[in-house]
C-alpha cells in the first residue's frame, strides 16, 4: 500500500500558468518550460509528457517523476436521433460524470458537470437523487472539454451538467481562468455560461472573478413554492440572489438570464408570468423556458405547449426576451443525472 501510495503521480492538465511554474521550479526546469508545457496542454492537445518536445530528453524524464498529463477518455457514449452526444466520464474512485454534446446548424454546444452528485436536493433533478459525493477539480472539467472528440467543433461550453458549479467555486473559476486565458484555451468569456440555483458566497466571488455569462435556475418567482421545488432556497432566498445581480454592473457585453423550466399546473399560470416581470424589473437578462421531461420517482408533469406560449407571450410582450428552449437527446435521456446514476447502481450491484 506504501509503494502504491509513492506511485501517485500528480496531474498536470488542469494547472494555471502559476502552478506551472511551480512545477517547473520544483522540477529543476528553466522558468519558461511553464508556458511551453501549457501551450502543449492546452492548445496541442498533447496527452503525454514524451509529446512535450521542446523540453529536453532530461527534462521530460525529470517531469515524469512525479506528474503524468492526466487526461481520460470517455468509457460509454450515447447517440440521440437528433444528434445530441450524452458522453460518461470516469472521475475519481468509483464516481462518474456526464457530459452532453449538443450540435446546432451555426453552434455546438458542450453541457459540462461541476461535481459527483449535488447537494441541492432540487424535486426536478435527478442529479440531486445521488446526494453529493465529490467535487471535481479544474483537470477533472476540463478533461470533459479536452477530450470531447468533437472538441474542435465546439462553439460554446456551458456548466449546466451534474452539481452547482458555484458550491464548487474554487474549482470552477480555476478551470474559467484556462478557458479564457491567453495561455490556456483563449476563449471568449461570452462563449461560456455557468448556471447556478444562486449560491450566494460563490455567486459574489463568481460575479467579481470572472466575466463569463451567468444563468440562474429561477422555476418560480414565489419564494413558498420554490422553496417547494428547490430546497436550498431556504438558505440562499431568491430575494437575495436578485438584490445580488442588481448590484452589479454586468454591462452589455455579459449576459445573464433565468432559467424556468415549465411545470403543469404548479408554475405555469399568467399570474407567475407577471411576477417573474415584476421580480426581474430593472435587470437587463432574458428567459430561457424549459419543457419538463418526467424522471423516475417524481410526481411532476410538464406543462402543455399552449399554456408555455401563453406564458411566453406574456414576458415578451413585457419586454424581457423570453426563449422557448428546444428538448434534445430525449431518446437518450439526456438530462443531467440519468446515465451517471444507472453506472452507479450498475457498479454498486456488482459489488
């Protein structure tokens, strides 16, 4: 157990430029090897040290002493009739995560996961339904980015997968810093989007930090019953998170909306319609409407497509963009949860 223990090898895909260099201190390397070994993570795509070939024969044997690249490969992938890629990533001891891959006519779109489980307990989520098991770190994010084999069509990341991104802040703004960074990926921050029920300690340092687009689950504008729908609301109340937005200038050039997924007769009345524009005054956002698709052990039903236009008519008439957001990968369920949770029972019955 001792030489396995002394066997780990410590990841270098998922490092900022900063640990790089602390690596390449710690090493013995020249100062620059930092931004060399960064351009081959992160912009060649290198998925061992021996690729690494600007570094010295010594170099790299130095490295490999104690660190490896660190990414993985998917081991199970589901296709939907539509298009929509559902990939499963291994992480950790037993753990598993989702990502799905969604292709449009002019975008593709990466739904990437923040953590093992969720500890949010949202009714809709089935996520939620495994409990909170473990945060995944900066390496194990973006390696659901890196080693997408439609990496080079993507267009647009969003965290909307497994867990609250920002009850995982620290990790998540770390793998942000790599997307955005002109060391790391060199994204655009308007091509990425984090999506959070609103947790109000990662919410401030995420509006602060970082300049990617923000998305909050909203699902009702009545803090009773979405207390009902979402527990967390009791300690992180939808009042606060909105005082929160309003306090902050995101400007023309970030964007933040709301996310509302459309349950029958519980959310989706005219009157919830007003209220959602009455709560929302004053800030600059859109609205993303989202058609419920049942999961296991859930008494909740989607709302018809007559009453979602209704509702829908309503806030754009208001004036707040409102977007009806298309389902995809129904075949495959591919909301977040499903695919991760049966590998889970699967392994667990094998134990």
């Amino acid at each position: 157990m001792h030489n396995l223990f002394l066997m780990q090898k410590d990841y270098l895909f998922g490092k900022t430029l900063e640990e790089l260099k602390k690596v390449a201190e710690e090493t013995g390397l020249p100062g620059f090897s930092a931004k060399q070994m960064a351009e081959w993570l992160y912009k060649k795509g290198v998925d061992s040290i021996d690729g690494m070939t600007n570094l010295s024969l010594v170099n790299r044997e130095k490295l490999k002493e104690k660190y490896e690249v660190g990414r993985k490969q998917f081991i199970n992938v589901q296709e939907s009739v539509d298009g929509t890629k559902k990939y499963l990533f291994p992480v950790g001891k037993g753990h598993f995560i989702e990502s799905a891959y969604i292709p449009e006519k002019y975008r593709a779109t990466l739904c990437i996961s923040s953590q093992v489980g969720c500890k949010m307990g949202c009714l809709f989520c089935m996520t939620g339904k495994q409990g909170f098991q473990t945060q995944l770190n900066a390496n194990e994010i973006l390696n659901q980015i890196q080693s997408l084999p439609e990496f080079d069509k993507l267009t647009n990341v969003v965290y909307m997968g497994m867990g609250e991104p920002l009850d995982n802040i620290h990790n998540v703004l770390k793998s942000l810093e790599i997307l955005t960074s002109d060391y790391g990926y060199a994204w655009s921050p308007k091509r990425i989007t984090v999506s959070s029920i609103g947790v109000l300690t990662g919410l401030k340092e995420y509006i602060n930090k970082s300049k990617c687009n923000l998305a909050i689950s909203l699902h009702s504008p009545f803090e009773r019953e979405r207390l009902m729908l979402m527990p967390a609301q009791k300690t992180q109340p939808l009042r606060s998170v909105l005082d929160q937005i309003r306090s902050f200038d995101f400007g023309l050039q970030r964007r933040v909306s709301f996310e509302y997924i459309m349950f029958k007769g519980i959310n989706d009345t005219p009157e919830h319609a007003e209220e959602v524009f009455r709560i929302l005054k004053g800030i600059y956002c859109r609205i993303n409407l989202i058609c419920f698709h049942p999961i296991p052990d859930v008494d909740l039903e989607g709302s018809d497509s007559n009453t979602i236009k209704i509702f829908q008519d309503i806030l754009n008439r208001r004036g707040i963009i409102t977007t009806l957001r298309v389902s995809r990968g129904l075949d495959i369920l591919a909301a977040c949860g499903m695919l991760s949770t049966k590998e889970l029972l699967k392994n667990k019955q094998v134990d």
